[in-house]
C-alpha cells in the first residue's frame, strides 16, 4: 500500500499529512492481515518524480488492540536503518468525532490545512451504524470524508458518498418486456376484430405491419441490454448508441452526511442524471413537445385521407384506460366471485359480507367505467366498417348509394351521418345520409378472407350483425344486464343472510323488495347457499365477459383508425416517447428507492407518503439553445409522463438481494413499480402502507440554462419554453403544497436551521418565476429548498450530469453546510474547490476518468478560443470584436 507525501513547508515546520485508506470488500482482512505502509516524498503533485522516504508494517490485530485503536510506527528504509519520521495509524469510525486536538495543524496558515481526510472506493471502510440504508439497488461507492471547520471553532465531519444504481438498466429492460407485450397484445386484439371491409383491412394490416417493426427494434435492444454484465450506468459517451438509448445517461446517488459534536447527524440526498432525451434520434426536428404538438395538429388531415374519424388525444387517452381498466377488473371480479362461492360452501356468514362487498366495488367501477358514449360510438363505427354495410340512405336511394360505393363523400349540402356528432368525431371527416356507404368495395358479398400471420385466417369474433340495422341501443342493454345480476346476487345473499339469522328483526321498505326478488328466484333454486348462489354468479361472470369482449373490439377500432392516421410519424413519436419515459422512470424509480429507505423510521413521512404521496423535484440546467432545446422539449414530456406511475410496496419473499429488486408492470398509460421490502422491515410500516395502497408521486421540473449558450439565447433567441415550463410546474408544486396541508399537519415535515415558511418560499418562488431575469438562479435554490422541505426527491440533470450537474451539486452541499450546519465563511470557498477537485493529497500526477476507461494525464486544458462567447456579453464589445477582426482579415489578404 503506497501512501505519497506532498512537500509543504508550513508554519510550525511540522507538517501533518491526512491520507484515508480502506480495505476493498474481496480483501477479507482478518485481525492477522498484514499490513504494509511505504511513504514517498513528492516535491510536486503535477509531475510524477518522488522519492522514498521509508516504510512500515503492522498487523490489523495490533491496530485494534492498540489504545484509542492508534499506532504510531516509525518509518525505515528497506536496510532497516530508521529514517525520520513517523506514521500514525488510526482507525476512522464513521459517526464519531476523533477526541484529537486538530489545532496544531496551523492555525496562523489557514490556507495549508488539509480538508480531505479519507477517500475509498469501497463498503469496507463505511460503518454503516446510525447511518440510513441507501438501499440495495445501489453498488460501487465511492466515498470521500473531509473536516471543516464551523462558526464556533468546532470541526465537523462529512462524507460525501456517490453509488451507481442497477435500476439504470433493469428498468428499461422490464419497461422493454412490458412494450413488447402491449404491442403483441394489440397486434392480437387487431387480429380478432374479426371482417373488415377492403379498405379497413388494408389499414389494419399496414398497423399490424407496423407494430411488427416496433416489437422486433424492442426485442433486438432488449437481446443486446441482455447481453451487458458488470455495468451500472450509462457514460455520456455512449448517449446516442442504439442498444443504449433506453438507458439513462450516469445515473448516480450522491449522499452527503455531516457529523457535528453534539448534534444529530444529517444526511441530504440528490440524484444525478442526464436529461431524459431520445439522443439516438436526434434533434434536427425538435423534441417530443414540438413534434406532438405538430403531430396532433396534422393528424386531422390524415384522418381525412385515410376516410378515419378523428378522435382527440383525450379519446385516445380514454379508450387505452378502458382496455387497461377492463384487463385489471375482469379477472378481479371472477376472482371475488369464486371467492363469494367459497364463502357459501363453508356457510361463513363474515366470509360472505365481505366478498359481497368487493364483488360489489369492483363491479360498480366496472360499469361505471363503461358507462361512456365513447364505447357506444366505436361499436357503431365498427359496425360501419363490417363487410357488406349499408346505411339506411343507402337504402332509400340505392341509384345514388351504386355510384359512390366504396367512398366517403363530403359537401356542405351533406346531412350530417349517424357517427357525426359523437364524441371524437371530426366535422372535416364526417361521413353523411347523402353517402353510400356499402363497406364491399369490389361488390361482392363475399369478401377476401383476413389472413393470420402467413397465411392463416384471423377469428372471426363479431356478433353484430352485417347485414342488419346496427341496434344503438343494444350496448346499453349489454352493460346494464351486468348491473341487473349484481343486483340478484346481492338480493339472494341478504335472503340467506337473514334466514341464517335467528333474529327477526323489522325489514325496511326496499329490504322488502329485495326480499321480494330472492323469493321469486329462491323458489326456483333450493338446495345450498352455494347451489342457490352458482347460477346468478355465473350469469354475473358471462355478462361482464360478453361486455368486455364488445368494449374491447370498439376500443381496438378507435385505436385502429388513431394508428392508421398517424402512419408513420405517430409510431416514430411512440418510439421515442418510450425511450424518454424509460430514463426517466429509472431515475424515479432509483430516487424513490432511496428516500424510502433512508424514511423508514420516520413516522411523519411514512404518513405523508399514503397519504398525500411525494413531491419529485428535477433541476435543469439545459439551455434554450441548438439540440438543447430539444432535449429540454424531450424532458418535459418524459417528466410530465411520471405522473401516470405509481408506487405500490411489497413484502419480499427473501432477504436476497435479487428479491428486493423493483418490479415494474402495468401499460403504456398506467405503470405500476413495485418495491419489495424485506419482512421486519415491512412490518413496521403503516397497515395502509402494507395492504398495498398505491403511493403517488408528484414530478416538477424547474429549468434555468446557466451555460454561454443560454447567453446567446436570453439576447438573441426564445426562452419562452423555460417560462412556460417553470410556470406551469409552480403551478403543480403549489397545488401539491396545498393538498398536503389539508391532508397533514405540517408539524410532521422536517425541520431546518433555516425557518423560512414554506408559504412564503413558495410565494417567493412564484415571483421569480414571472420576474424577466437572465440566468435566474433563484428559481432553482427555492425550488430546491421546498422539496427538501417538503420530503421531496431531489433531482439534478444537464445534458450528460457531468459539468453543470457537479457545479450545481457542490455548489448546495456547501450551501447547505452553511445554512444547517455553520460553516465557516472562511473556509466555504476552501471546502467548494475541494469538493470539485479531482486531484487530492495521494494523486501524483494523474486522475481516473470513469469515462474515458483509464488513466489521463492532467495537463492544463488546451487552449481554445471563444471570442463570440466571451464577447456577447456586451453588445458593445462585439461590435468591436466584428470591426477588428474585419481589419484583421482585410490586412492579411492584402
């Protein structure tokens, strides 16, 4: 173990060195481990030339043995001959302050005290008491521990502790799975929507087509991410590689923890990331902001060259909740029905109420889900679309229905269609009474059959009638017979409960006449509380699978005719939707983890947590200039998507560390992260907590470029993206404050040195927002400040988390050890440099860049020449910058 000594000349001639050394975990060091110092004297840090000035061995044993667990060892050269100096061995034991007068290091010299006292690479040297779990989804620490000195002369103890987290890739790959599985879902829902007229089987089968060529892309990248072994995070260097581009640029947890005499400790987390963007795509277009405004603005013409209604992003939106909403409640409800049976075998009279009651729940929020004009409006679409369709002006004028057959007409003298009117319908694409709408366009009354795969026919699934009047009212009676039978179960269920009960007591009036309809269907089923029960519980179980099976076809038309207006540019924009969301979910999922952990024994925030759900709180500091502006775009939309995720906690089945990993399951427009726990710890949650209810999350984003390229765009271009973004997620950082005062005493939030009210942060917050300031900064310290105030996540992204992200981060840590924790001013600047130097005492002349994947020389930086930049912030000075050079140049041609 080599140790190098800097040459200092300090004041007091007796210079004392600080160098941290740690055991890496695959060493198992044992009290007979065998340790060996060599020393060097390093004239200079910069150059790579030293000399030996001696070395020193000691056993682990004897370091723990020894008193106060120190050893003083005295240097020898290889001969043995005894050199000057000695070397002291202490053990550093996280969480205890040393009971060591640190004075004598100079005080007269400020300038040559040396903060950094330990730094490792490892969880060797980490004592883990009294200090919160990051979690287990964090791996490869490095750890940093410095001494500063604070206001009162005391000195304080903080380490900084950065992790890479393995949620970087195995969300994306479980977010991959789940893509692959929806498309193949409705690439099958497609199949079995059973005849088609030519022109809309050509359109589902271009769609099918499609999603052919998203699901092989998903499967290729996720065949290639499955090939990765050993690594953690993504480097910016890597950020425009295909097989990577769902993966998060550096996702990293940087924790710092303070030690103080005779205060508690305190720890304060930020997770840093690269901005979630489709870099892999590019940004010659724009970002997903600009491309889907732009999108939803065309796809009305496209809807009108491909003869589709056009619904809007909130039908869309609507008929994906239902599909969802079904596949989740269908099976649930079956499942409480057999649980409701089960109850009446054993004759359990609580076993019955209860599986009434969420038999009851789930059906209601069934049709109640159902209840929408937007299903009844599809199947009629759908009706539409079937083979041989004849609308009823067809039939009252067939000369004009033959010769317009197979196209939609338009014409301001057009009566409006049955379809027009409904909601989603476009008036642009509106069919008419005046149309002839028979869907056979080649004549005949026998179709080309739909072909499955190579060659093999799809299912024909359709119980609406071809040939006949669609009845309008026929989906209604569908999803009221569901209502009509939960309405005998509950009716047959009271009957039994009350012959069950000895007790006669006075029924109510509408207890009668549920008496009444148990007696009429009682009379006909005698036997068992089972046997009386399985008959209306089956028809209950056929009546909610025949409505799913029609909801489900009119929903996948609705998709259908979105997808055929949007080809191809829509599934483009799906693509790269995905790829945002996806990093953006794996930095939420990786800072969720992480304040879970380090709540767990905080009561107010367990409460919080159910009750109101967490703030996330990203810090942007991309500018509004060039690509960036792009990404910017492709970040807020991939932000604004986490809020259709939610957070359920679970019991692991094992401690292992492979059970304790997050699980991810749901669709595209609801996914769910489950988080295993292990068992102690998950029953010492909240009960509301451990019967699983979902835990929301609230993301904001603040956004304030800090670069040159910022400069350029506050005086020559648009930054009215960043005002727009700031201010509508004030709005939602507001709302959530709001909320959580109703739902809490604000007594439960943690509390600070610094007793600003929240109230006026944020009101302080909404005037920066609105206030014309360049590069104003502000808006990301108060922002800041809320979230922590608040419990929140703290997030802090730039365009590859490297730079602006490591100047901001050290920028708050010393911030905050001054605010909380009395720093002093004299050594605020000292402890900022520290924090960003890469360079320490023990470094000769090189440095690691995690990176670049080696060594790199650390030279000064090449000189480069930014004139424009540099000069741009004076239009003064550019004007003189233009005219010299112009004289430059004339005098060099001439």
């Amino acid at each position: 173990m080599d140790c190098f000594r800097l040459h200092k000349q300090l004041a007091n001639g007796d210079p004392l060195f600080l160098t941290g050394v740690t055991f890496p975990s695959e060493y198992h060091a044992s009290p007979e481990t065998l340790v060996k110092l060599t020393v060097y004297d390093a004239k200079d840090k910069n150059q790579e030339s030293s000399s030996l000035v001696g070395s020193a061995t000691f056993s682990v044993g004897e370091l723990l043995r020894a008193k106060d667990e120190r050893l003083t060892l005295s240097l020898r050269y290889s001969d043995g001959a005894c050199a000057a100096g000695t070397v002291v061995v202490s053990r550093l034991k996280m969480g205890e302050m040393e009971e060591v007068d640190v004075d004598h290091i100079t005080t007269d010299v400020p300038s040559h005290k040396c903060p950094l006292v330990c730094e490792s690479a490892s969880h060797a040297g980490i004592d883990r008491e009294n200090n919160p779990p990051t979690g287990p989804v964090f791996k490869n620490p490095i750890c940093k521990v410095y001494r500063f000195q604070t206001e009162d002369s005391k000195w304080m103890l903080v380490r900084e502790q950065m992790e890479e987290c393995t949620l970087s890739f195995s969300v994306p790959k479980q977010l991959l799975s789940l893509y692959i599985q929806e498309d193949m879902s409705r690439v099958q829902d497609l199949r079995e929507l059973g005849e088609l007229s030519p022109h809309w089987d050509n359109l589902r089968k271009e769609v099918m087509t499609r999603y052919g060529g998203i699901i092989s892309s998903y499967q290729e990248t996720f065949a290639e991410l499955d090939k990765i072994t050993g690594r953690s995070f993504k480097p910016s260097c890597c950020k425009a590689q295909k097989s990577l581009q769902f993966i998060p640029i550096n996702l990293h947890t940087q924790r710092m923890r303070v030690t103080c005499p005779k205060k508690t400790d305190a720890f304060y987390d930020i997770v840093t990331v690269g901005a979630p963007a489709a870099h892999f795509q590019g940004f010659k277009c724009g970002g997903l902001q600009r491309l889907l405004s732009r999108y939803e603005a065309e796809k009305k013409s496209f809807s009108t060259a491909y003869q589709c209604i056009y619904y809007s992003p909130q039908h869309t939106a609507k008929a994906q909740e239902v599909l969802s909403t079904m596949s989740l409640l269908q099976p649930l409800i079956t499942s409480l029905a057999e649980q409701l049976l089960q109850a009446a075998q054993e004759h359990s009279c609580p076993g019955l109420r209860d599986a009434l009651k969420n038999l009851s729940d789930k059906t209601e929020q069934f049709v109640h889900t159902l209840k929408d004009e937007l299903v009844k409006s599809a199947l009629l679409a759908l009706h539409a679309a079937r083979p041989g369709y004849v609308s009823k002006s067809q039939k009252q004028n067939p000369a004009q229905g033959g010769q317009h057959q197979g196209r939609v007409l338009q014409g301001a003298e057009q009566s409006p269609s049955p379809a027009q009117g409904l909601p989603g319908h476009s008036p642009a694409t509106s069919t008419t009474d005046g149309t002839a709408m028979c869907n056979n366009v080649d004549g005949s009354q026998n179709p080309h059959p739909l072909m499955r795969g190579e060659g093999a026919p799809l299912k024909h699934q359709d119980s609406i009638p071809h040939h006949k009047e669609y009845d309008e009212e026929e989906w209604d009676r569908v999803w009221a017979n569901v209502a009509k039978c939960l309405n005998c179960v509950i009716a047959m269920v009271d009957k039994l409960l009350e012959e069950d009960n000895s007790k006669q007591e006075p029924v109510p009036e509408q207890q009668q006449q549920q008496q009444q309809l148990a007696d009429v269907i009682i009379s006909h089923n005698p036997g068992t509380w089972k046997e009386q029960l399985c008959p209306l519980v089956t028809r209950l179980k056929e009546c909610v699978m025949e409505v799913v099976e029609k909801a489900r076809r009119g929903m996948t038309f609705v998709l259908l005719q979105e997808a055929a207006c949007s080809i191809p540019q829509g599934f483009l924009l799906q693509q790269r939707r995905d790829v945002v969301f996806s990093q953006a979910l794996a930095a939420l999922a990786c800072g969720f983890v992480m304040r879970l952990y380090a709540g767990m024994q905080d009561q107010g925030f367990l409460r919080q947590l159910h009750l109101v759900g967490l703030v996330a709180q990203f810090e942007s500091l991309l500018s509004t200039y060039s690509e960036e502006i792009g990404m910017l775009e492709d970040m807020e939309v991939g932000i604004s998507d986490l809020q259709r995720v939610l957070f359920q906690i679970t019991e692991a089945q094992t401690d292992d560390f492979r059970d304790l990993q997050p699980l991810v399951c749901g669709r595209r427009d609801h996914f769910t992260v489950e988080v295993p726990l292990p068992r102690l710890v998950f029953q010492s949650l909240p009960a509301e907590i451990r019967e699983g209810k979902p835990l929301r999350v609230f993301p904001v984003m603040f956004n304030v470029g800090i670069n040159e390229q910022q400069t350029i765009a506050e005086r020559f271009g648009d930054i009215t993206l960043q005002e727009r973004i700031n201010q509508r997620n004030f709005e939602t950082l507001e709302a959530y404050y709001k909320s959580l005062s109703e739902k809490l005493p604000l007594e439960c939030l943690p509390s600070f040195q610094t007793q600003a009210d929240l109230k006026e942060l944020l009101e302080t917050l909404g005037q920066n927002v609105v206030t014309k300031k360049r590069k104003n900064v502000e808006i990301l310290w108060i922002a800041a400040t809320i979230c922590r105030r608040l419990n929140g996540i703290r997030f802090t992204s730039c365009k590859s988390a490297k730079d602006r992200t490591s100047m901001s981060v050290t920028l708050e840590q010393c911030a905050l050890l001054r605010d909380e924790h009395q720093l002093s001013k004299d050594f605020f600047i000292r402890a900022l440099d520290c924090m960003r130097s890469r360079l320490t005492q023990g470094d000769v002349g090189q440095w690691d860049d995690p990176e670049a994947g080696g060594p790199t020389d650390n030279k000064p930086a090449s000189r480069h020449f930014y004139p424009i930049a540099l000069l741009l912030v004076s239009s003064h000075l550019l004007v003189v910058w233009l005219i010299l050079s112009l004289v430059f140049l004339l005098a060099k041609y001439q």
